[in-house]
C-alpha cells in the first residue's frame, strides 16, 4: 500500500501528469474530428459508431494509444536515473513492492484517460453527426465489446510502455522505438513476409504487439487474429516486458 500511495502522491503532485492527461485526450478529439469528418453520413454498420471514436476506420493503432506508450516509457526517465534512483530506493526499499505499486497506479490513471477519451470523443463525434450518434455508440452491437476493448488496449499499452521503460531507463530512444513499431517497423514487416516469406509461415506477423492488439478493435474477420486472442498475445507481450523490467530493476545498481 505505501507504494501504491507513493505514486498517487507522485501524479498528484507533478504537473506533467495533468498535461500528459489532457493531451492524450486532445489527441484522441482530434483524431476523432477528423475520422467524422471523413464520412458522408452518420456510420451505420453494426459497431462502426463504436470504432470511430476508438481507433477511426479499420482498426488501426490508435494515437491515443501510441501516446499512451511513449508517455509511459518517458515516466521511467527521472526516477530511474542514477542520481535518482538511491532516493527512490531509501522510500522504497523492497524493489518488487515499489514496481508492482508503479504498475496498479499506471493502470488505474491509464483506465481513467481511456474512460474519458471515449466520452469526449463521443461528445466530439455527437456534435458532428447529432445525437442520434450516441445511441450507435454505447448500444449497438458489438458496440460493448469495442469499447472495453478500447479501455483493455490502453491500460495493456501503459503497462508495455512501463517494462520498456524501467528496463531501458525511459530511453527517449526507446519511446520513439515503441511508437515506430505500429506505425512503420509491424507494417513492414508484413510486407515483407508477403514478399518473401512461403504463405504457410506468414503467421507470425499477426502476433506482433500491435498487429495482435488492435484486432481488439476490429469489427470484422479481416483475416486476422480473434479480438480474444488479440486480447491474450498483446497480454502475453505485456506481461514479458513486466516481467523482464522486475529481473532488471532488482538486479539494478543504485
């Protein structure tokens, strides 16, 4: 409990938390503006209401999410520097306590912006469409499961960003290294299976972090993994790199 109030204490205290806060959520308004914006007519087909204010059409990564992650790599940079971390350890001296405190606080905050983020881009999207929109939102079918899915993504991010983070000292070099890999490095790499790779062993490409976790998003077949499975490999993912970020930070020299 003394870590988990450590780090509330922390987040109510530093004022980049707050603004880290109100720009996911700017960001995922924006994205949303501009998804509404991109339709004719108010999304009819079963789920699309939901999928706009998540991940926009075709259940790509959203930049909500890809802050999310760079935001939780850079939150390592301070406390787990050399000249920080003696301080640290002397108000937290069992290491395993203070990470696991770290992880349920980052989860709770990254719940409550997910949780937000859908009300405001509803709103957003409401205010385009008219408030027919609402109802598509939060009750047509398969409506529920996006939207958890959506809060489920963003908390799976945060905690993935977090082992990368302790791991790697919240590297800005790593942060960049997350957010490239939805956006350029699992693309390519598709690709490049398709072109090189036998059909039969072109699989693996649908477990990569991203690839497997937006299929929490996806409202069709798409020839990709199953939202649960998705749900389950980006776990696995998550998971890893916590699990790898408590070998390092206990074996880490203050």
């Amino acid at each position: 409990m003394s870590a988990i109030r450590y780090e509330l204490a922390r987040l109510r205290t530093v004022r980049t938390t707050w603004l880290a806060a109100f720009g996911v959520l700017a960001l995922g308004a924006a994205a949303t503006w501009v998804e509404a914006r991109d339709f004719n007519a108010v999304p009819a087909r079963a789920g699309e209401a939901a999928q706009l204010i998540t991940s926009g059409a075709g259940a790509s990564t959203p930049l909500a999410v890809m802050a999310v992650v760079f935001l939780a790599v850079r939150s390592c940079t301070r406390e787990h520097r050399a000249v920080s971390l003696p301080s640290l350890l002397i108000a937290l001296p069992r290491r395993t306590r203070s990470l696991v405190g770290k992880a349920l606080v980052t989860a709770l905050v990254a719940a409550g912006v997910a949780v937000a983020g859908l009300v405001v881009n509803a709103s957003v999207a409401a205010a385009e469409f008219g408030p027919g929109f609402q109802s598509l939102v939060w009750d047509q079918v398969p409506a529920p499961r996006l939207l958890a899915g959506y809060v489920g993504y963003v908390v799976l991010a945060a905690l993935f960003g977090l082992g990368v983070g302790v791991v790697t000292r919240g590297s800005a070099a790593a942060a960049v290294a997350l957010v490239a890999l939805p956006l350029a490095v699992e693309p390519l790499a598709a690709r490049a299976a398709e072109l090189a790779v036998p059909a039969p062993y072109r699989d693996w490409v649908r477990y990569l972090p991203f690839n497997a976790a937006d299929r929490m998003l996806a409202i069709g077949g798409g020839g990709g993994l199953s939202p649960t499975a998705g749900a389950l490999t980006f776990g696995a993912w998550t998971l890893a790199a916590l699990l790898l970020a408590v070998v390092v930070f206990a074996r880490r020299d203050a």
